[in-house]
C-alpha cells in the first residue's frame, strides 16, 4: 500500500518546549531554527522539518474552518478537517507530492500574509474543476476581522492512521512560522541509514537547549510497522499454522503411501519376475 509519502531514509524525534520558557510564537520558533540548522549540517542529511503531528503516532489535529469562497447548503455544518503546522523542510523531508502552486518557503513569517497548502481531498470537495490557488480559508477571528488565510499550494493526500486507510478526509497545512506549537516533531531525510542518525540528532536538540529533552526516535519505518502489528500478527500466526498443517497433510499421504507399497511388495517381486 502506497502510504502518499516516502517513509525509507527517515528518523523522527519528538520534542516538548516548557511554557515557562517558551512562552511566546517567537521563541518556539527561533528554536525550532536553531535546532533544524544544526541537524541540516549532519552528514548524509538531505532535508530536514518539524511538525506538530506525524502520520503514524496514533495522534492527530482537527479543526472546523470556514471560507468565503465556499458556499455551503442552508443549515448544514462547518467544513471540518486535519490541520497540520508545518516548515518548509517537512515536505521535503517525507517526499510529498506537490500538485499544484508551491510549498512553503522561509519568505512565510508572523509578518507576512497568512498562507495554507491544502490536499487534494479539500480541492476535490469545494472546488472540483476550479482552480483553488487563491482561495481563502478562515480560522478564528469574528465576523469584522476573520482570520483569513490564502490557498497558495496543493499536494497529494497521505494516509495518516493506517496503511488500510481509505483517505477521506480534507488536511489543511499551516506554516509553522506562522502558527508555531510547543510540542512538536522533528522529521530527518537521510541518504543512508537512519537510525544511525540517533545520537547526532539528540547532539544536535541539545546544542540548540542543553535542557531540551528528546525523546521517542523512530524511523518512519518503525512507526508504520508497529501500526501494522495488529494485522501482521494474525497472519503470521496463521502462515505458522497453514505450516504445520501442510506438513501434517505430507507426512499422512507419505505414511499411507509408504504403507500400501509395503503391503504389496510381494506383489512387486511377482509382477517384476
């Protein structure tokens, strides 16, 4: 099953900023820039992001949005969907396909124009032969100044829960720049093994915030296959039986076999001379 991105060659870290000491969007984000620096530097690396929730963890992110661009049925409800806050280098990092428009770049800051990539689920549902750069998503605010956000990118959709899942649901991805979080995951792409990369990430975290604890790295591999465990069990479990079933099925055809021929080799003897 193809997951919508490429898990070989990644490692992920998970982070938790204290409140107390970064209480503010910018200092989220100054470390998150320091600390992705150093890890971009690490040898064999070739893209590295932050998010704040990771396809595979059995966490997600929703949130209801509204949009004057889309005209919605007297009394039916808000669009909903899974949003994402993103960099630039998350994107690259798990190879997400870009349909349409472009991706986040380090142009996008508290200061600049709100900016949203969304999937192609959402494109599909409100805007089907249309083009949706442009269009407009808002999130909070009031009715006399809304929180608008501008469409500037579309990608592929990915599965998020599972390797079965039937993709569905819309995802909106807001720029981490933007709308920073205090928990959040560091994504590395590397050209060899990832796992090796485990000590030089948790350096890395550290030398930005000695007192910056890392904890649970995987590989993006390691995520989706414990999600698979659930279905992987059972069929090996069945393959070992079907085995020993199949061996049971041998050894009766062999002994009754060998059986008969025994019985008649008397006859064997006869019918040769």
């Amino acid at each position: 099953e193809n997951p919508g991105f490429t898990p070989g060659g990644v490692i992920t870290a998970q982070l938790a900023l204290p409140n107390a000491k970064y209480n503010s969007p910018e200092k989220q984000i100054a470390f998150a820039d320091a600390a992705l620096a150093r890890i971009r530097t690490l040898p064999g690396v070739t893209a590295a992001g932050v998010t704040a929730v990771l396809p595979f963890t059995g966490n997600n992110s929703q949130g209801s949005y509204q949009s004057p661009d889309i005209t919605l049925p007297p009394g039916a409800p808000l669009p909903h969907g899974q949003q994402r806050h993103v960099d630039p280098g998350y994107f690259k990092a798990l190879g997400l396909s870009l349909i349409r428009g472009r991706l986040f770049t380090e142009a996008d800051t508290l200061t600049t124009q709100k900016v949203m990539v969304v999937d192609k689920v959402l494109t599909d549902k409100y805007w089907p032969g249309q083009d949706p750069l442009g269009k407009r998503i808002s999130r909070g605010g009031d009715e006399a100044n809304p929180d608008i956000w501008l469409i500037v990118g579309v990608v592929a959709p990915i599965k998020f829960q599972s390797l079965e899942e039937d993709v569905k649901k819309e995802t909106y991805y807001m720029p981490f720049a933007q709308q920073p979080a205090g928990n959040m995951i560091i994504v590395v792409k590397t050209a060899g093994d990832p796992s090796l990369l485990t000590a030089a990430v948790r350096e890395a975290v550290r030398a930005a915030d000695p007192e910056m604890p890392v904890y649970d790295i995987k590989t993006m591999q390691q995520r989706m296959d414990e999600v698979a465990q659930s279905r992987k069990a059972p069929m090996v479990l069945l393959s070992l039986f079907s085995g020993v079933a199949l061996l049971l099925a041998v050894l009766g055809v062999y002994g009754v076999l060998a059986f008969s021929v025994t019985q008649r080799t008397s006859e064997f003897g006869v019918r040769i001379a």
